[in-house]
C-alpha cells in the first residue's frame, strides 16, 4: 500500500507563545453546536477580551478555546470552499487599544474525507483538516503561526 499526501492537519505552530489569549469564554459558546446542523443557536457576532499583552501576535488561525481562523486566512478558504458557514469572533486587547476580527468556521465533520470540501474534521482527529489545494494557497500567504501536518490516506 503507499499513501497519498492530498491532506495537511492544520494547527497551531508551537512556536507562537503569544497568539492570543481569549479571556472569559468558558460557557458562552457550546462546542456541541459547532456543527452544520445546530450552529445557527451560536450567535453570529460575539465579542471577547483577550489578554492584554504588547507582544500579542495575532496569528491567521487560533485553536483555543475553539477554532478560530483570521479575517484574510478565512477569505482565502471562502474561495475553495464558498459555502462555509461561519461565526465572527471578534477579540479585544482593551489596554493595547487593538481590535481583531476572527471567523469560527463550521465545519462538516464525518467519518470519511468528503469530496467536496476543501476545510473539515474528522471525527477522531482534533486538528481540522484542509485540501491540498488550500495548503498550497495558505502557505503562498505566509500567514503567521500556522502548521500544515501531512494527514496521509491509505490507497
């Protein structure tokens, strides 16, 4: 059997020790309706302080609490993926004066790799997972803090 790369895990890279820090978000979104059949219950705008630091480097995605995906790197999978449902985010630093706009995608989560979907889960993998082709398009935008683990497939 020989494996196909056609797949990369996206996550966060290590090395970003001062992506932001969501403040107060225990509770307010449900994990359990991010999903394509219930996430219309999740509100479209929330709002969330993060914590204040000067050194905060906004990266195009985060991972925690809950997947979130900067306003350029969410633009990009539009592109692949124009059906993508989405939530806005938005995070504040209060003492640094600085407002960001996040996406919380709702991803498709199944099984099995869908055919037509260029971002998804899969169920017994945390990382979300994203198409070759959109790797390809994330990379050429060097966005900040992201890692593209190869997620291979057996043929």
């Amino acid at each position: 059997m020989r494996c196909i790369v056609r797949f990369f895990k996206i996550t966060l890279n290590e090395s970003m020790q001062t992506s932001p820090r969501i403040l107060g978000s225990f509770g307010v979104i449900d994990k359990k309706a991010m999903n394509t059949a219930s996430y219309k219950n999740i509100n479209q705008r929330t709002v969330f302080n993060i914590e204040s630091n000067k050194h905060t480097i906004f990266t195009g995605i985060i991972t925690r609490p809950w997947f979130l995906m900067s306003e350029e790197l969410f633009e990009i999978s539009k592109r692949y993926d124009p059906s993508l449902a989405n939530r806005q985010i938005i995070l504040i630093d209060r003492e640094n004066k600085v407002t960001k706009l996040y996406y919380m995608p709702i991803l498709q989560e199944g099984e099995n790799l869908p055919s037509n979907k260029a971002i998804f889960k899969l169920k017994n993998i945390s990382e979300p997972i994203v198409r070759l082709d959109l790797a390809e398009s994330i990379l050429r935008r060097e966005c900040r803090g992201i890692k593209l683990l190869p997620f291979e497939e057996e043929v």
